[in-house]
C-alpha cells in the first residue's frame, strides 16, 4: 500500500513546524571570573554589546546574567556562554585562591540558574592564535589589549582607564567571548 503525503487544510503537503520558526540571533557572552572580573557580550557582527568589571559583590553575577537573559535569551536571540576555567597555580597566595575559586563558582551558580549551558576553556585554550605573548616580552596584560583591540578597534576606550591603564580583566572577558562565538561558527 502506497503512503500518501499528509495534507494541510489547504491541500498543500504538510511542512514541519521547525522549519518555519525564525532562526535565533547568536549573542556571546564571556566571562573572566577572577579576583578582578569582568563579564562582555558580543554579536555575531563583533559588536561590543556590554563590557562589566567584577565589583565583588555576589549579587552582581546573578543580576548580570538575569539582565542578559531578559535582553537577549528570548524568540529573537539565544545567549553562547564562555566561563574561563581556573584553577590554583604554584605560588598563589592561599586567601586570594579561594577568592578566585568563589568567584568562579558564583559564576557557574548564575549560569545554571538561568539555565544556561556553556563552554569553559582554560586561558590556553582561548588564548590560542590570539593572544602573542611573546611580542610583549611575556607581559600578558599587554598582550590582551592589543588582542582586543584588533578585534574591537571601535571599542578600545573599554580597554584602558582614564590614566591609560590596562583594564586586563575586560579585555579578557571580550576576548572569551569571541572565543565563544568561533567555536558557535565551527560549530560546537
């Protein structure tokens, strides 16, 4: 016996529902949870949509990542999230890793919450092919803003302060996030 293709009301072959629903824009969204922080989102165009610092508060992270997902995670838009993965170096100050190690985690605890699913690269990882330190002698801080401001020429009044320093923590989260969107274009 020979299927016949179902109809609509119209007579017209029945179309899946997926195929007609608008794609969603991608937003990337980059987080440095360290001591200092900061938290960027991106476009797919490489427009700087938002660029935060870590102000130590706990709140921050969960009120950033709501505010986000009430701009930005809805029928229009879908947010890609990137958490920096840390961990303990030798050397470090035992009170300053904990602080790191908090912060990360108030950052995973926000993200799960919003119900957000994210990649978390190591600094090796995203740094990799964008960030040359040894044009910089080794100073990484000098490094990441140059990365930036490459890739955001427009935006590298976000980078450095009022007396000219180096705000490494912003250019670092603006750097994840565009980690974030490469990997959303190679398709992971």
């Amino acid at each position: 016996m020979r299927r016949q293709r179902q109809r609509t009301l119209t007579g017209d072959p029945a179309i899946s529902n997926l195929s007609l629903k608008p794609k969603k824009e991608p937003i990337f969204v980059g987080i440095d949870p360290g001591k200092g922080g900061a938290v960027a989102a991106i476009d797919k165009n490489l427009e700087v949509l938002d660029v935060k610092d870590w102000p130590g508060n706990e709140l921050f992270c969960s009120d950033v990542i709501k505010d986000y997902c009430l701009w930005w995670n809805n029928d229009k838009f879908k947010i890609f999230a990137a958490l920096e993965r840390v961990h303990a170096m030798p050397g470090q100050g035992v009170t300053s890793m904990f602080t790191f190690g908090e912060n990360y985690g108030m950052w995973k605890m926000a993200l799960a919450y919003a119900g957000l699913s994210y990649l978390n690269p190591p600094p090796q990882t995203w740094m990799k092919g964008m960030v040359v330190k040894k044009q910089f002698a080794g100073d990484s801080n000098k490094a990441h803003l140059a990365a930036a401001c490459q890739l955001f020429p427009e935006y590298k009044h976000h980078f450095v302060g009022p007396r000219g320093g180096i705000k490494t923590d912003r250019c670092a989260a603006v750097l994840i996030a565009y980690w974030r969107r490469q990997q959303y274009f190679k398709g992971e």
